[in-house]
C-alpha cells in the first residue's frame, strides 16, 4: 500500500494507520477547542488599482484581507515572539512549515493534541509551506524521483521520504487553512534541461497532489495551492502556469524565487507568472522580500507573502523604518532618545528608544532580539495595510512616489550608508 511507504521511516512518531487517523478526525482537527469557524476557503477581489487587487481571503479559521503579509512560524512560533504578541500586531494569517514540523513533531503528536491550531495556540488561519525548498536545499539529499523525495533528516539521521501523497495527507490531517503542495525547486543557476525536468515533475506531482486532496471526500474546507516553478526560463514558467492553471487549485503560489538569483530577475519572474494566473485565485509569492520586493509583486497582481526578513533582520539588529535602515547596534545610536522609527505605533515604538534597543544589543541581552522582531514584524503587517488602503484609494503610484525610496535597504538614508 503506497501510503504507508509514505511515512517517516525512523522516526519515533510515524502516521498512524489511516483508519485511526479518520476516527481520530471529528475531535481532532478543525473542530477542537471550538475554534472552527466554518467558513469555506475562498477568495474575492474587493477592489482593483493596475494589476494590483485588493481582496478578501476565507479560510476555515477566518478572513484575510489581501495582500497580506504572513509572518513566519516555521516550527510554529516566529522565533521570539509569542502568539499574542503576534495578535496585537496585526498577524491574521501565520506561515508554518511541514519540512521542520515533520521531522521535529510529527503529524501523530500533533493530532493528537487537537491539531495545529490547538497545539500551537493560534486561533486563525494558518498556512503551511510544504518544504520543498528545505528538501532541496539540503546537503543529505538523496534520491529525487517521480514517486517523491528521499532524503536524511538534519534533526537525527534517520531516513525520510516525503511524496506529494504524504504531502497533502499531513497537511489535511493537522488541519492548516492553506496547503501547499509538494515541488521540486532547483536552485538558481539551474541550466534548462534540468528546470525542464523540475517542472514537469512538480506539474506531475500537483495532479497526484489534488486526487490525494479530495480522496477522503471534504477536504476540511481548507485550501490547496499549486506552485509554479520553470526557474527563470519565462517560457518554461508561462508552460508551468497555463499547465498548473487549468487544474482546480484553490489558489496558486510562485516558487523558486529567492534561490541565489539576481534580484531582477526574480522580479521578471514575478512579472510572467502573476499575470497568468487565474484571476479569481489567490496568488502567493512564495519566500519574498523586502518591502519594495513586496510592493513591486502587489503592482503585479500577488495577494500573499512570507519572509523570514523581518525576523531574522531583526536578531542581527537590522530595523525597518519609514525614514530608512536602523543598525541600531552602531554607536551613533548609543544616546539617540528616538524610538526606532517615530511613524511607528508599535508597543517597542511608544516606549523604547533606539539608545535601550542599542544597549541591549550591544549586552548580549535577549530581550534586544525580541523587542526588535516585534517592532520589524509590525512593521511589515502595517506596510502591507497601507498598500491595502492604497489600492482602495487607486493610489498606488503615490504611494510609490512617497513610500518608498525611503524603505528597505535601496531606501537607506545617506547618513547610515557609512
Ligand atoms: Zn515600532
């Protein structure tokens, strides 16, 4: 039976066998702890400036208003923050990650425990990204071939093989609003011939994907996503997308960016792909990228985004702010009684100055790290809800003018570039 040999062979927590997965389903997964919401996972545009489109996201655990920014909890959590912290800034929808789950937790723990939701304490939607990118990524890889990928696991040795059936079916049983399915994303340079072959076996792998997605009947109202890779051959990625558009995924997401290339020409990849989506579907740049990354995508048609920017940035003392890049570790901040950015209403804002955020840099002290993430997060989430208000207003070309060339790193002010 194919589905057994999908399991994590090695680990101390395996599938359980799949009659005890569906008795285990009704308390288990999107009805525990009464935190289904009922809804249906569905996507409408609200409104339109260019190609840019403001929406409205139903998932099972909520509404999204897009385009949204998710922050990145890979193991469950963004690292140093909590998930009220995360509420109060403004997070609606949370980016988790099966690659890590899988090996660190596993999907019998975790339904058993009442699903994701319940286990992570998180009320919302969540999506999962499949971890094809980690897979590739990673120095143990083993065998890639149409039946899936096999590869040894970082965490303890043991031999893993991750199939899109295995895929679908984790997701499905922990219970995430927004699946994603299982690719093959090569890095970046890549020569055609083997981009070629990436992209016919990922296509592959989403038709099996969708037969296993509905295979037990309501696929629990979530969502599944195709991704569209062809690396940075624009036919290759115009194939992909027709091919991948003509199946009924429920939305679509753009991989194999952010892999080592040029920054150009992720952005042309962008610039193919977007537009060749289904209209009517949400679109998801999958791993991208610093506020302008954000902004040019959204111009293009992207409703959804994740990025480890924000965090990781902010754990090497590197803030967002509207006038510019804060190194807050550099001395010119030792006595700056200034918040990080004075346009920010965040809780760090309001109450620290860039002279205690350097301080507790500069001492190790790790309460630094996590005043700076939860400023850098809030940042991004408040970003994305002014390009929201700017498309409602048919005003995204002023808010090009105005906003950025003072964000991200392209913005950085000619005093902090010394
Ligand atoms: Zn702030």
């Amino acid at each position: 039976m194919e589905l057994a040999a999908l399991s994590v062979r090695g680990s101390s927590d395996p599938l359980p066998p799949k009659a005890a997965r569906e008795t285990r389903r009704p308390s288990g997964r999107l009805r525990s702890g009464g935190q289904f919401h009922g809804g249906r996972f569905g996507f409408r545009v609200v409104s339109r400036d260019g190609l840019a489109r403001l929406g409205r996201l139903t998932t099972p655990h909520g509404e999204v208003e897009t385009p949204a920014f998710m922050p990145v909890g890979t193991l469950g959590a963004v690292k140093g923050l909590s998930q009220d912290v995360l509420e109060a800034a403004g997070a609606r929808l949370l980016m988790t990650n099966l690659f890590h789950l899988l090996e660190r937790v596993g999907p019998d723990r975790i339904t058993g425990l009442g699903g994701l939701h319940e286990f992570i304490g998180w009320d919302g939607p969540l999506a999962m990204d499949s971890g094809g990118y980690q897979v590739f990524s990673l120095a143990g890889l083993r065998r890639v071939d149409d039946r899936g990928v096999t590869f040894r696991s970082p965490h303890d040795g043991s031999t893993v093989e991750l199939t899109p059936e295995r895929v679908v079916e984790f997701q499905e049983q922990i219970g995430v609003d927004a699946a994603m399915v299982l690719d093959e994303c090569p890095p970046w340079p890549v020569d055609r011939e083997a981009a070629a072959e990436a992209l016919r076996r990922t296509n592959l792998w989403a038709r099996r994907s969708l037969d296993r997605w509905g295979a037990d009947g309501d696929p629990a109202a979530a969502g599944l996503f195709g991704i569209v890779q062809g690396s940075f051959f624009e036919d290759l990625r115009l194939a992909a997308a027709e091919d991948l558009a003509g199946l009924p995924f429920d939305g679509y997401a753009i991989g194999g960016v952010s892999v080592g290339e040029e920054r150009e020409l992720g952005r042309q990849a962008v610039s193919w792909v977007a537009p060749a989506l289904p209209d009517d579907r949400p679109r998801y740049l999958m791993g991208l990228g610093t506020p302008e990354d954000l902004f040019h995508a959204v111009s293009l048609g992207v409703d959804l985004f994740d990025c480890v920017l924000p965090s990781r940035n902010a754990r090497h003392g590197t803030l967002f702010s509207s006038t510019g890049i804060v190194r807050i570790k550099k001395a010119r901040y030792r006595e700056d009684p200034r918040p990080v950015d004075p346009a920010c209403g965040c809780p760090v804002c309001r109450r620290h100055s860039r002279a205690f955020l350097h301080h507790l840099f500069r001492c190790g002290e790790i309460t630094g790290k996590v005043l700076a993430t939860e400023h850098n997060v809030r940042f991004y989430l408040d970003f994305m809800a002014d390009l929201r208000r700017a498309i409602a207003d048919g005003a995204l070309a002023t808010f090009a003018a105005s906003r950025l060339p003072e964000v991200g790193p392209e913005g950085e002010p000619e005093a902090e570039r010394r």
